[in-house]
C-alpha cells in the first residue's frame, strides 16, 4: 500500500512538473460589439459564447461587451490585431486598411441581393480572404448580415443629384469617402456614436446606414428622409486576434468557435429580416419620409459609380468580376 501511495505521489509531481493541471481554470475571452445587448448582431455573439461554452464544457467563456464599451470599430480592430481584444463583430470598413480584397466587398452594388451576398462569403471566394487576414495579425471566424446601407438626410434626396454638396457622414474607409465623393457629396468619415449630435447641430446633411441602425440610434429624429439607394450590402465578419487566440486557445478550439459562428448565421438572418421590418415601421410611424426609387433612377445611383470601379486595382476588379458572375 505504502509502495502504491509513493507511486501516485510520484506520477502527480511528474505532471506538475509538464505544467499539467487536473482543474484546468477557463480561457475568458473579451468580444466587442458597438451595438445594444438586443441587436440582432449582439444576440448572435452572445449566442456564439453560449455555444463556444457548451462544446468546450466550460473551458472556453467569451464575455460580450456590446454598445461600444470597448470602443469604436477603428479602435476595436486596433485592439485585436494589438492582441488586447480577442474578438470583434465589426463592419467591414474599419478593416479594410488591412485587408485590401474586403474592398471587394464594400464596392457599391456589387452584390445583388442578400441571397447573393451569402453565396460568395461563405463560398470559394469568402474563404480566400479570410485567408488573407492572418497577414494582418486577424483570424476570420466567419459572417454576420449588416443589411444594406442607403442615404438618410435632413431634406429630402429623390435622385442622385439631390446628393450633390450634402455633407454625408459615412465610415471611416477610403473606398466609401470616394463612393461619396462619386455621388457629388462630400464625405464626413466619424464614429457611429457621434453622427446623432453632429446630425442635430447641422454639422453633417445626412448619413448612411441600415434601418435597424437608423431606428436603434435615433437618427430618424434628426434625419428624417431615407432614400432606399441600398449602395452597398454588408457581410459582418466576426474577426479574432491572431496574436492572443493562438496564445490561448488550441487549434480545436478556435475551429470550435467557426463552427459556432456558422451554426449561428441561419438565427442571425432571422432576426435581421424581423428587425428590419420592425425598425421601418417604426421610423414610419415616427414620421420618416421613404423614398422608393424607380429601376431607371436606382440605374443612375449604380452609373455614379463607374469612376470608383475604374480606380480599383487590378486585383479587386477581377475580385469584383468573379463576385458578379456568381449566381
């Protein structure tokens, strides 16, 4: 017995000497969002942290920290690339400075629909730049839907001329400020919590965004006139950092966490399609003005766009060729 006893005291030193421990304490990981705890693309993180804990048997907690606690998008996705921020749901602007190809996926109409959007993301093409984020210090977990953007402004915009000299904020990507400047407006790139206040005080004409967006933050008080443009389709990605997830996390694990970004986008698409409706009918109700343009007034806000296709590089256009021939 005495024998068995030393033997066992034995083999457990030999495993704390590994650095081998029988209660492993769990890995917490810090996710920032800039939008409200009920936001569809908040829900979904905190759906992915209640997935991520059950396949890990607790091993994994990832905390939320949503309505910009940990800052804006530009200084969110400085954090994680830093390794000071272990994941992000973001829009695509902020990162485009780091991955050129997500340009691609920001070129206005380039995508036909939602439908469509989702058929290249999370295809052959979705994959080829998450492939690029690792140079960038990122780790691409997967896709979130951000909605289409149109113009909201203080008066009224029926066609693309009535854009001409409106101070427009929009974010902070030198890709949208040239979109803007296309359109004959001028570009005011600030972050989102700041564009209510500078609506009011009459420092910007107008803005551009969701209408989950524009109802969640208010600025259908102030900007009451939203154009129906749809100039671009947002694909969220949910965005790691490489630096501090591979320091923490085995190879398993981060594939754990794809797997629940993916199993959570069908839930995600759900509640977008039913905020949407939500937050129209609210801005609606709330006195907002909807302009729905015709296909022949829609085709000249597509037209404004050909200088900025013509400055894309080559690597982008042929991105942009193969997004389109995508059925």
């Amino acid at each position: 017995m005495k024998e068995l006893l030393l033997s066992y005291l034995s083999f457990v030193m030999i495993l704390a000497g590994t650095g081998y421990s029988f209660a492993q304490n769990p890995v917490t990981l810090r996710f920032a969002d800039i939008h409200p705890s009920d936001y569809p693309t908040t829900i979904a993180d905190f759906e992915i942290a209640k997935i991520v804990k059950e396949k890990t048997n607790g091993r994994v907690i990832i905390e939320v920290f949503h309505s910009q606690k940990l800052g804006d998008e530009v200084t969110v996705i400085k954090k994680v690339r830093d390794g000071e921020i272990d994941l992000t749901r973001m829009n695509i602007a902020p990162i485009t400075a780091h991955v050129s190809k997500l340009n691609a996926f920001q070129i206005p109409f380039v995508f036909r629909d939602g439908d469509h959007m989702f058929r290249v993301v999370n295809g052959t093409i979705g994959k080829e730049v998450f492939a690029d984020f690792e140079n960038s210090d990122l780790i691409g977990f997967g896709w979130l839907n951000g909605g289409s953007r149109s113009f909201y402004t203080k008066k009224q915009v029926k066609s693309v001329n009535d854009l001409k000299g409106l101070k427009i904020r929009t974010l902070q990507s030198d890709l949208m400020m040239s979109m803007i400047e296309s359109f004959g407006a001028k570009p005011f790139p600030m972050p989102h919590g700041d564009v209510y206040q500078a609506l009011k005080e009459d420092r910007i004409d107008g803005a551009e965004n969701n209408y989950p967006t524009y109802e969640v933050a208010k600025h259908y008080e102030v900007a009451p006139y939203y154009v129906e443009d749809e100039h671009t389709r947002n694909p969220d990605p949910v965005v790691g950092s490489k630096k501090s997830l591979t320091a923490k996390l085995s190879e398993n694990d981060i594939e754990i966490i794809k797997k629940a970004v993916k199993e959570v986008q069908p839930l995600q698409l759900r509640l977008w399609d039913e905020k949407v409706k939500a937050s129209k009918d609210k801005v609606v109700a709330g006195k907002s003005i909807i302009t729905v343009l015709s296909p022949e007034q829609k085709k000249a806000f597509e037209d404004a766009m050909t200088p900025v296709y013509d400055r894309q590089p080559n690597e982008i256009r042929d991105l942009i060729k193969r997004i389109k021939e995508i059925q």
